[in-house]
C-alpha cells in the first residue's frame, strides 16, 4: 500500500490529460476536495485514507517531510494533515513551508504527544488545528469537513479581495479612503501621480501631507464625515510640479461596513485637464469658474484670464453695469498663485471718503472721534491675496494719491499713524466710467490712471454677445429653482425672442432679476411674456441693429422704467438691473429729460 501511495506521489496520475487532484466526481458534478496526509506510520495513513476516502475526498499520503515537499509542489490540496514529529523535521517545519509559499491551504496538526510549546508554535504559524491521538472517525470528519468550509471561505475571500485590487488598481481616478478621523486607509496608484502623494500617506493624516488644491479635498471629506452626505467640487485647480496645468473634479462618499455602520468616507478625483485642454483648443468653453457664455468674445475673455493668473500684474477691468466685473476679479485670483490667499473686495462708490480710507488702509486707536481702537485695513486683510477695488473711478483725489503710493512703493500708512506698513497684495480695480475722459478733466490721476492699467481688460456688454443669453437663462432656472424651490423647465418662444430683441441696458445683472422676477410671478412648468416686468409688455420687438436704433430703444427702455415708477430713479434703476450711479450717466449721456420728483 505505501509504495503505492509513493508511487503516486513520485509519478502523479492523470485522467483524460488532467492531473489526479483535479480529477471531476462526475456523480456529484463538481471537484473532489483534495486532502494529504502526511504521518510516518503506514497504519494511521492507511485509515486516515480509507475514512476520508469514504466521504468523497481524493486522498494522497506521505510518510516524511522530503515526500511531503514533493506531494505539494505537485498538486494543490484543500487540506493538509501532518503529525508533529517526522524523523529529523517536524510539522511544525510543514507548515513554515506553506507559509513561506503563501499557499492557502488549512493545516491541522496531530501528535500522539500533546507539548505546549509545539503547540503554541504551530498556532502562531498559523495552524488550523490541534488534535491529539487516537483520532476517531468522527472526529477527522468532523474536522475536515470544518477545515474545508474555512478553505472555501477563505477561497472566495481572496477572489474577491484580488478582485477589488485588480479594479482598484486598473481604475484611471485618484482614491483615497478614510476612517471616521480622516486617517488614509488606502489608495491607488492614480493617486500617487494625480495627487502627488507617496504610499506613506496610509495610516495618517491627510491634511498632515501637502496637497495642491488648497486644502479642499481635506474640506470635503470632513464634510462628509460630518454630514453622511456624498459632495462634488467640479473643475479645481490642483497643481503639482509633474502636473503644473492639471484641472480636477472631485466627489466623495460616505463608507458604510458590512453591517451598516458608518465607518468612513472614500475621495475620488478625477483628472479632467485633456477634456478642459479640448475644450480650450475647440473655443467652446462654456463656463469657466463663475463666468457662463461661448460667444467669441467671452472665450477671449477667458484665455485673458488665464493669461493673467500667475502675472502678478495690476488689472484695470473696464466694463458696464452688470456685465461681471466681480466674477472677473474672481476667475484671475482662483485661476493663479494667490489662490490660497484672500481676495478681498471694496466698493469704493459706497463709502465716504474718510470711511474709504479707514476701510482700505485702517487706523489706529484715537485717530479720530470714534477710533476706540486699531483697526486692520483691507489692504492688510488681503496679504498675500488680492485686492479687489470696485468703482474706482469714484475715489477722491486724496485716495487716489494714498492708492498711488500703494501701487508704487507696496506700503501704507494707517490713519493716525506714521509707521509705513509693506504690504504684498495684487490689485484688481474696476469702473463702469471713462477713466480716460476723467483724466482729461482734471478729475482722476494720470499717474494713477497708468499704473492701474498695466493691463486693461473690457467687458463686452451682453448686446454685443447674445449668443450667450440661453446658456444663462440656462444657468438662472437652474439657480432660482433651487433658490426658490420650484421646478420651472424653460421659458416660452415669445420670451426667448424678446430676450434676444431686448438691448439689456443692466446687461447680465438685469437679465438676473427679470428672470427672478419671471419666477415669482410663474406658477406653471414655463415662463411667458405674462411674467416679465412691466418694461418688457410694450417693447417693440424688431431687432434693431444701427447704433442710433440702440440708443432709441435704450432711452425708450428707461423712460419706460421710470414711468412705472413715477419718475423715481432709485425704483427705476432696481428696474433697469442697474446702479443709481449708471441710470444718471445714461440720462446725461441720452439727454432724456426727466421731470423732477422729490423722493429721487
């Protein structure tokens, strides 16, 4: 019997070109389990053999550790069974070997002398389990069978694990998961290279390494941490040296176990620079941060911006009413270095002339009647940043003189004090006026005048790029459902083509609040003419195209807006979607004559 077992081993039998231990019970439809026996008694492997051959096994058998080694480089078993003591080795030594080979395969131990440290050794190795002598039929059953349901387990397990890691690996997005305390529990190679991360990362924090998109991934895994909510931030700058132009989109989600517990968040990043790239070279962008339009002047608009993001320049932006100076400002500050920094705004049309200085230079405690203590500057607030100067046209003579030293010498004085303080803030002005003509009358700087327009950006007004009005009627029954919780679709054909008539005097900021308007009134799934203000009820709508046709129609438009609100200019201009400032100029500039009203 046991050269027969031997000779099995030594010259493994096959069955229609398969080896023996993958040999098919055609009776049960499926494969044999495989066990070996390893023991240096031919009695104890004879019954060990017959007992589990009995139960459906394929059985095989060695008498010592060198046959051993032979059986199992030659087939894969489901089970092993070996004795402790084997001549000069030991099972001990089997299963070192198995582990070396990283083969998952149970090994249950038997000794016909129980030892401590045998046995404690064999479990650390990790052995199934420990059995002495006599074994009874039963029992070698019962532990097979045990043994063999762990494989099977442990089996489907490892597919599936090796499953996960092949998708995990082979997936083109960045991810990262992490526990409940924003410790890194894993990621993928995409992560490495989109991210700039090394595998260090695992098992700390995220913030404790340095990322590129301005500690935002870090933001919104908190949030969702906090929250149990999945998030997106589309189109973020992160950039990296291997990847200085790269744009990135990314969303996380809540982790849930296996009992449904939460348990974590996972981050997935997606490098979306080709498609941005694409869209760049196509002059099809649509959006880019805050700014909606494809019209060709709005792209130009667009590649200006990115022009001037890393150019740590003065930018004067020119432009009407409305037609999105302030997103401007925004787009250069977020698209370049000075992102993680401040952007700080001031609306230098809204404050007095001491309140402006104060406002942008501070001041010190008792520097005048109400100093009741030091103050911080928004010049010092936007360090390292931006300084966004809205309306400058409207700044005093002595501003412009303490602006003009900023813009020279990169410091300031706070009221009251004399101690010149440096300062590293990039400007951004902006004006809806002629600076040019203001020069010329005595009433703005030259000086100034020049070092504010370093480089100068105009605006074209949204008459001089209607193509643009669906995708932001688009963008405005986006916002204003969400805002005012309704489900408006569209807006009618009749609407669509007075809007498209329509000179939009208030520009993008009038076409905003005649849509919001539009959606109080609408009570239905589209809006109609009946829901537009009443400036809009009467206008003639042929497209009018000559420069004297345009003025027309615009002094129609506001003598129309201030007779509904009976020669009110403030009403008039809330109408238009304009400033009190602009709808002034636009009557001097028409030569509308305007009847005279005391609440104006």
């Amino acid at each position: 019997m046991q050269s027969l077992i031997m000779m099995s081993l030594a010259y493994p039998s096959y069955d229609n070109g398969m080896p023996i231990a993958f040999v098919v019970d055609r009776k049960e439809g499926k494969m044999k389990k495989k066990i070996l026996i390893i023991d240096d008694e031919e009695n104890i492997r004879y019954t060990f053999e017959s007992f589990l051959t009995d139960e459906g096994y394929e059985v095989a058998s060695a008498k010592d550790y060198r046959d051993a080694l032979v059986a199992i480089d030659e087939a894969d078993f489901d089970v092993i069974f070996t004795d402790i003591l084997l001549g000069d080795k030991s099972g001990v030594d089997i299963l070192r070997n198995i582990k070396e080979k990283n083969l998952n395969c149970p090994v249950v131990m038997i000794t016909g002398a129980p030892d401590i440290g045998t046995a404690s050794e064999a479990l650390r190795l990790g052995a199934f389990d420990y059995i002495p002598k006599p074994i009874l039929q039963d029992t070698l059953v019962r532990v097979a069978k045990v043994a063999l349901q762990h494989k099977t387990l442990k089996d489907e397990k490892e597919r599936y694990q090796t499953n996960l890691d092949a998708i995990f690996r082979s997936v083109r997005d960045a991810i990262i998961t992490v526990d409940k305390n924003l410790m890194v529990v894993e990621m993928n190679p995409a992560a490495e290279q989109i991210c700039d991360l090394s595998h260090n990362v695992i098992g700390n924090l995220l913030n404790s390494f340095q990322t590129h998109c301005g500690g935002k991934c870090f933001e919104i895994l908190r949030a969702t941490i906090e929250e149990k909510q999945p998030l997106e931030i589309p189109s973020l700058e992160c950039r990296h040296n291997h990847r200085p132009h790269q744009v990135v989109s990314i969303s996380t989600n809540p982790l849930l176990n296996n009992k449904g517990m939460f348990s974590g968040a996972v981050l997935v990043v997606r490098d979306d620079t080709h498609l941005v790239e694409l869209e760049r070279d196509m002059k099809e962008r649509r959006k880019f941060h805050n700014m909606i339009g494809k019209s060709e002047k709005i792209q130009m608009i667009y590649s200006f911006i990115e022009d001037l993001a890393d150019v740590q320049t003065t930018v004067l932006v020119l432009g009407e009413s409305g037609t999105g100076k302030e997103l401007v400002a925004e787009a250069i500050h977020y698209s370049g270095a000075r992102s993680k920094k401040p952007l700080v705004k001031v609306n230098c049309s809204a404050l007095s002339e001491n309140l402006l200085e104060s406002e942008l230079f501070g001041h010190v405690k008792g520097a005048f009647t109400g100093a009741l203590q030091n103050r911080i500057g928004r010049f010092q607030k936007a360090e390292g940043g931006t300084i966004f100067l809205d309306e400058i046209g409207d700044i005093s003579p002595r501003i412009q003189l303490q602006l003009l030293r900023v813009l020279q010498e990169r410091e300031f004085e706070r009221v009251g004090d004399s101690n010149p303080i440096k300062v590293d803030v990039r400007v951004i002005a902006a004006t809806n006026q002629n600076l040019r003509e203001k020069v010329k009358r005595g009433e703005f700087r030259e000086d100034l005048y020049y070092r504010l327009k370093v480089v100068e950006m105009c605006l074209p007004p949204l008459r001089d790029r209607k193509e643009d009005i669906p995708l932001l009627v688009k963008h405005f029954v986006k916002k204003f459902n969400k805002k005012l919780n309704k489900e408006i679709t569209a807006i009618s054909a009749d609407v669509q083509k007075i809007f498209m008539n329509y000179t939009w005097p208030g520009n993008i900021r009038e076409l905003e609040h005649t849509m919001e308007h539009a959606f109080i009134l609408c009570h239905q799934n589209v809006i109609t003419a009946d829901h537009l203000p009443l400036n809009f009820k009467d206008l003639n709508q042929t497209n009018k195209t000559s420069s004297e046709d345009t003025k027309i129609e615009e002094s129609q438009s506001i003598i129309r807006a201030l007779e509904l609100a009976l020669w009110n200019k403030a009403k008039a201009a809330r109408l238009l979607g304009m400033s009190r400032r602009t709808l002034y100029r636009k009557i001097r500039d028409l030569k509308i004559g305007v009847k005279d009203d005391s609440r104006i």
